[in-house]
C-alpha cells in the first residue's frame, strides 16, 4: 500500500532523535543526588535541590491531604499522593518532577516497582520559587496541559497564596485564588480542609 513505508529520512530522524533523547536521560542519570533534573521538549533541565521554606510548604500540603485522600482517614480515599515523583508523561523523554502529585487508585492500582511514575498524575502541585518561577508557568503547565492534567496547584511562598487551575477545552483556567487566612475546599480535594497559611509553618 502506497504511504506505509517510512523513508528512509524520516527513519534516520527518528533514530537520531532517540539517540538524543537517550543521552539526555543518562545524563539525567549521571547528575549527583543533590540536583533535581527534567527533561522538557528535548531540553535538561537542572536545578538545586529545594529551599527548605519551599520543601516544608511541599511537605505540610502533602501531610494535609494524605489522611483523608490516602489513608481514607476524614475523607474519600482513593489517591496515591507523592512528594516529588519522577514523572514520565513520555518514557524518558518528557520527565518532569513535580513537589507534589496525586493519582486516583483507580488509574494507577499499583505503584509501580520502578523509580518513575508513566502515568499521568490526576492532580499535581507546583511550589513557585524565584529559579523556577517561570519554568513552572511558562514551560511545565503548558505541558501538564498537553498531557490533559486535570488540576494543577500552585503555591506561592512569597505571597502566601495558592492558585488552583481546572484543565478546560485545550488550556488551563483559573478556578480560584486563595490568602493565607482561606480554607479553600479546592477541586479535586474538598474535603481536604485545611488553613492556607499553614503550609508555611
């Protein structure tokens, strides 16, 4: 049938392109422990590990909503809810590492046995800091949107406020902006009641 043999240009630029993106998660691989790195669109990303007033703002909202969306505990169940996954939305390809992701047990049954996630988180969260600032807003949440992430946070140590997003149609819209003294019943976790300002004590 004519048009299902691949040329032999189109072959050597997938080859190619594999070759690369193989480096790159090696090079990923070979980075020491204290740096946290990505790959975005054919691109490595590294960073130091995370300030400890960003790191406690990841861990208090990951503690929030472990006991009723984890454990069931005051709440539905039914999540798993991780502090920094490595997340493959295309096996070494497109790995991002979120500060906080969530799935719901009925897409992901089992966590996988390897050190990354392949399936695309239910919900995940973003801890704004002046090195990752724009690359949170300007590169990752066009591609959480690209990969159809259903909910992104963000949380903002500098201002004290968290952001919600809702994906709608082909981009993200805001659904809510929240000061430290809100108790935001926030999709997809409403029954998750806990005081804004917390997550920086």
């Amino acid at each position: 049938m004519v048009g299902t043999t691949p040329s032999p240009t189109a072959s050597k630029a997938t080859m190619a392109r594999a070759a690369r993106h193989k480096t790159l998660y090696e090079k990923l691989e070979a980075l020491p422990e204290e740096l946290t790195a990505e790959i975005i669109d054919d691109r490595l990303y590294t960073e130091p590990r995370p300030a400890l007033r960003h790191a406690i703002s990841a861990s208090n909202l990951a503690a929030e909503l472990i006991g009723p969306y984890s454990r069931g505990r005051g709440g539905p169940g039914g999540w798993w809810i991780i502090v920094e996954p490595e997340v493959h939305f295309v096996h070494k390809t497109q790995v991002v590492v979120p500060d906080v992701a969530g799935w719901r047990r009925e897409r992901l049954p089992v966590l996988p046995d390897d050190q990354h996630v392949a399936t695309s988180p239910d919900w995940l969260c973003e801890v704004l800091s002046p090195s990752t600032r724009s690359k949170d807003r300007e590169i990752k949440m066009p591609l959480y949107a690209r990969y159809g992430v259903p909910h992104v946070w963000l949380i903002d140590p500098k201002t004290h406020t968290l952001e919600t997003y809702e994906f709608r149609g082909a981009a993200y819209a805001l659904a809510g902006t929240f000061g430290p003294d809100s108790s935001p019943a926030a999709a997809p976790f409403e029954a998750a009641a806990f005081r804004v300002g917390d997550l920086w004590t």
